[in-house]
C-alpha cells in the first residue's frame, strides 16, 4: 500500500494498540488542555513522529519517563511534525501533554450570542480530513486505527465520540471499543440536551430546539438503521445518536461514531431531508468500520456511503425513488466537474494525487460521492444485483477495523467474483479510476424527474415568449422538495438570455410561493436562479441567508454567485459576517473571493 501523502507521522513504524484523550476545557481562554497517551508496540524506530498544528506542546514521557522531543517547523497544509525520541525497545506507553492555540481548525468556539439560548458558550469538533492534529498529537491518518477512551471536563453538557460511560461532577467519559482513525474524535459541549428518536437513538440540541429535531428525525432513523442492516449486516456501534449542532456548522453532516453531527438546515419542519441522515448512519460501516487507507482514496467512504444510502433509500421508497435521488446526483457530479476548470484533470478523476503537501480541503468535491457511487452501481449492474449484493456484506466483513485502498477494493472483486473473471477482465478500470471527466452515465429511471422536465420545458417557453397563462401552484401542489430541486436544476440549465427572464422568474417565485420555503435545498435554488436572472431584493436576501448559516455547500456557491453578481456586495457581506463562520468555511469563502 502507497503511504498516506497528508501525514508527517511515522506511523507506518509502530503499531497503535489504544489510545487515551484526557482534555479540560478551558472556557476562559477558548483552549482545550490535557493529554493524549498511546499504547505502542512493534516499535521500529528510535525516532517517532505524530501530527500537531498549531498546538502546545509541553512534555512528553515515555514508560514515565521524560523523553527529548522536537516540535519542527511548519510545512503549509499538513502542520509541525514533533519528533520523539525513544529509549531502546519495541513497546511501551507515550504520553504527551499539550494545549491547543486560537489558531486551532478543529475547534469552533461560540460566544453565547452566537446560540439559541444566548445562556452558555459552545464548543464543537470537525476533525476530518486532517484537523486532529490541531486538537491533539496523533498519526494523523486514515490508515492508523485504534480504540479510544475519552475523559472531557466540561461545566457544561458533552457529548463525544463513543459510548458514553459515566458524567459526574463535570466530568464526561467515553469508550469507543471499536477501533477508529483520528479524524472520527469529536467533541462538542454547551447547554445541550436529548430526546429519544428511536430504540437505540437520541437526538441532542439545545433545550429551545430539540423538540423540532426530534419530529425531524423521529419517523426515520431506526427505519434507515434497520434498512441498512438488511444490506450489510447488523450495525455494530450499538448506540446510534445525532447532535443538531448551531448554524456554523460548515458540513451537513458528519459521521462521528455514535453521534453523528448535523447542520441546523436540516429542520425543514417537513422531514424531507432526513436522507442526510441515512448517508450519515451508512457511513457506520462505509468510512467508520472499512476506512480508505488515505484521502486519495476517499471515494471508498464517500462513494460507497452514496451508494448504500440510495439503496436504503430505495429499500424503503422504492428504486424509482432511487433513480430519482441518483438523477440529482448527477446533476452535481456535471455541475461540479465543470465549475473545476483548469483543476478538473487533478482532482475529477476518482483516484487523486494528493503528493506534494497538497491540503485535501482543496481537492474536496462531489466527484468521489458521484462518481464513486455510480462505479458501484456500473458493477452492481454488471455482475448482477443478486450476486453483488452478497459481495456487499463480504467486502464489509473482510475489511472491518481496517483501512484500504483502491488496488484493494479491486483485488477483493476478483477474489470474490472469481467465476466472473471475464466480466471484471471487460471493466476499463483506467477510465473509471483514472481518467478525469464525467463517467459513462447510467440508464436513470427518470419516471418521478419526467415531471420535473415537463414542467421546467414550460417555464423556459415561458421565459421567451412572455405567456405565464399555465402557472399556478397546483403545477407543484403535492412535489416534495426534492422535486422542486429537479425541477430547478433544469430550469437553471435552460434560462439564460430569454427575452422575459427576469419577469419568468419572478412570476415563478411568487406563483409558488418560494420565498415562504424553510427548506434549504429549495431556497438555494432559488437564489441561485434569481441571482442570474439579476433580480436585485433576491441578491440582498441571499446574502442576508449566506450571513445566517455556515454549511458550505450553501455558503460557497452563495458568495460566488453573489461575487458574479456584485463583488462588492460579496466582499462586504462576507466582513460582515466573517467571524462566524467556521475557520474551514472561512478559509474556503477567501480562496473562492480571492481576498487576503
Ligand atoms: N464525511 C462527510 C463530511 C466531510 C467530508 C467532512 C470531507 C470533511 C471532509 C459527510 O459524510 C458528508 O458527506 N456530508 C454531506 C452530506 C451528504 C448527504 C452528501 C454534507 O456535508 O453535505
Ligand atoms: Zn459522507
């Protein structure tokens, strides 16, 4: 196996047998004190080296021992090696002392003002791909697994990876039994309670929320777990919880093991995008229990947690809603290859080269969800569904507690498929893995999207010949959300200079009643259609929602297509909100505007 290009560690030198997080948080001064200690063994080196970034380091022992270390200097994306030095032997215990710094990416720090209940401050984690490092000293790679206890003293209510195993007196104890990679360690703590959203699921907000989350997420969750277990096996992290986190949240949903971490927009009210929640809990077994051995690989996690969340989906809605999920899907894979540019020959191939210090913030996109997906729906398709979905459970159960790579994937279909030899000897594994570009496109059942197109036909006629007679809100009386984003996907493909843009547009707006909408994949996409068709007090209100929610999938495009519109107003918007935004956010709204 190719080493993992996005760490600095030593990790393919010493074998982490279990690992121990002791952390105070320290509300005063925004930092997280304490220590981490390692179980080693098959030590190969006298010289060892972890991942930190930006944090103190104040002393390191070994067997108990104080030990000579060095924190090296900086390289760019991927932090400041600190080297070990070790006595003489092949096992023992290192133990480090350290404190994270203001300039900590993991960590977000909320002032009260910045929560629901304005009471408590808030912290949370976003470890992936590469942030543990900045929480604390460890291998920072997907490749190095083990089990975890987590100790947090807090004076407000925590929650972490794991199970949690006891909280008195402020303190809060967790145990992941199951071995994990770094970048799955979170924290989050603030005046946060729960309620029961299953048999085995909770969900945690702060009090003033968390009853909205739970009708959000109550109908659905044990029914995505159940589902899943039909098609893998059995969900072994036993407790299955969700953590609503405040609207700076920069993702829209983070697998966290037990405790999967939410972005606010998801409490539509309507539970209408609770499929967050089933590619969430599919990552149980994509990414948390078979994990890609590095982020050049990450369509085994992403790809393959695409693909078991749509056929959970379709388990229980049908494959025709499958299809319809896919379709989307696709639209995004297209949209995002060709918004790459000049980077698409580098990061759209599903294999990417991230040697050089490259930061894999950078290379993140939808190709690995799409693209991955529909290469596992190409082989479904031609090795037969019967027998690929007796391959699913054996690829689980072979790497679990593990981490592989692509030629591994590979080599475990033709040991699996080994009588279909000649079918997988016909794949073009060079175009599929390696070649940058859209892929071949799959036969979609467009049946649910066919409506979506008619209707989308309609407007952009409309949009030119200036008759609006046929809108009326019975056209999408009963659509789900997910089919007013079908339809406004298309749509966006088809206007661009009609001679009654502006006013199709608008007239659609109102006709359906948009602006009223608490659903954020709608909203997005109707501001996106009113930014182009340069509908000013739509411009406004955009910036005013991208000032309002930091999940990146929203806020990124906003800005760029505000920044199309008026840089200005882009750039002021983007001060004025700037420091609530999430570091990461932060960072990606200031490439994306190309300010310093
Ligand atoms: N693991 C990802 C989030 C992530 C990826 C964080 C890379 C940091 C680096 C998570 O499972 C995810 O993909 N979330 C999506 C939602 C999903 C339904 C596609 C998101 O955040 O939008
Ligand atoms: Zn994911």
């Amino acid at each position: 196996m190719k080493p993992d290009p996005s760490t600095l560690s030593t990790y393919t030198k010493v074998a982490v047998k279990a690992t121990k997080l002791d952390l105070t948080i320290d509300w005063t001064n925004s930092t997280l004190f304490g220590s981490v200690q390692f179980r080693l063994s098959e030590i190969r080196s006298r010289q060892l080296t972890l991942d930190t970034s930006w944090l103190n380091i104040r002393k390191v022992k070994f067997d108990g021992n104080a030990v000579k270390f060095d924190l090296l200097s900086r390289t760019k994306a991927l932090g400041s090696p600190l080297q070990i030095d070790l006595p003489e032997c092949t096992q023992g215990t290192l133990n480090i002392e350290f404190s994270t710094t203001d300039r900590c990416t993991a960590l977000q720090w909320l002032k009260p003002g910045q929560t629901t209940g304005k009471k408590a401050p808030y912290l949370f984690s976003q470890c992936q791909p590469i942030h543990a490092r900045s929480l604390f000293p460890c291998f920072d790679t997907p490749c190095v697994k083990s089990v975890f206890d987590i100790v947090i003293r807090s004076k407000y209510p925590t929650v972490a990876t794991g199970i949690p195993v006891s909280s008195e007196d402020g303190i809060y104890t967790f145990r992941q039994d199951i071995a994990i990679s770094s970048y799955l360690i979170a924290i989050a703590s603030g005046d946060i309670t729960s309620l029961p959203i299953g048999p085995r699921s909770r969900v945690w907000a702060e009090p003033q929320d968390v009853k909205s989350c739970q009708y959000e997420f109550e109908n659905d969750t044990e029914k995505f777990i159940q589902s899943a277990e039909k098609i893998v096996f059995p969900y072994e992290w036993k407790s299955y919880d969700i953590l609503v986190l405040p609207p700076s949240f920069p993702f829209g949903g983070m697998e966290n093991p037990n405790i999967t971490f939410a972005t606010p927009t998801l409490i539509s009210g309507d539970r209408q995008l609770v499929d967050v929640i089933a590619h969430e809990l599919a990552h149980s077994w994509s990414g948390n229990l078979v994990t890609n051995s590095s982020w050049e690989h990450f369509w085994l996690n992403e790809g393959w947690t695409v693909y078991l969340e749509r056929r959970i989906l379709g388990a229980l809605h049908g494959e025709k809603y499958r299809d319809f999920e896919s379709i989307i899907g696709w639209q995004e894979l297209e949209e995002s290859i060709k918004s790459m540019g000049d980077s698409a020959a580098r990061f759209s191939p599903l294999v990417v080269d991230l040697s050089g210090g490259v930061d894999p913030d950078d290379a993140f996109s939808t190709v690995p969800y799409e693209k991955g997906s529909t290469f596992l729906r190409y082989l479904e398709t031609l090795l037969g569904r019967e027998s690929w979905d007796k391959f699913i459970p054996f690829y689980f159960q072979k790497f679990k507690q593990q981490s592989l790579d692509t030629d591994m994937f590979v080599e475990t279909l033709y040991e699996f498929f080994r009588d279909k030899k000649h079918v997988l000897d016909g794949v073009d594994w060079k175009l599929w893995l390696e070649a940058p570009g859209l892929p071949p496109k799959p036969d979609f059942d467009e049946s649910i999207a066919k409506h979506c197109y008619d209707l989308s036909d309609q407007w952009a006629t409309a949009a030119e010949t200036g008759d609006f007679s046929f809108a009326a809100k019975s056209n999408v009386e009963d659509w789900t959300a997910l089919q007013l984003v079908v339809f406004f996907d298309a749509l966006a493909l088809q206007l661009s200079t009609q001679k009654h843009l502006s006013e199709a547009v608008m007239t659609l707006g109102k006709v359906y009643e948009i602006a009223s909408t608490r659903n954020c994949e709608v909203k997005a996409r109707w501001f996106k259609l009113a930014v182009t068709a340069g509908i000013r007090e739509e411009c406004y209100r955009l910036a005013d929602w991208i000032g309002t929610v930091g999940r990146m999938k929203f806020v990124r495009p906003g800005y760029r297509q505000l920044a199309k519109y008026d840089r200005k107003l882009a750039v002021d918007t983007f001060r004025k909100h700037e420091s609530f935004y999430h570091t990461i956010c932060r960072a990606m709204v200031m490439k994306d505007l190309n300010i310093e």
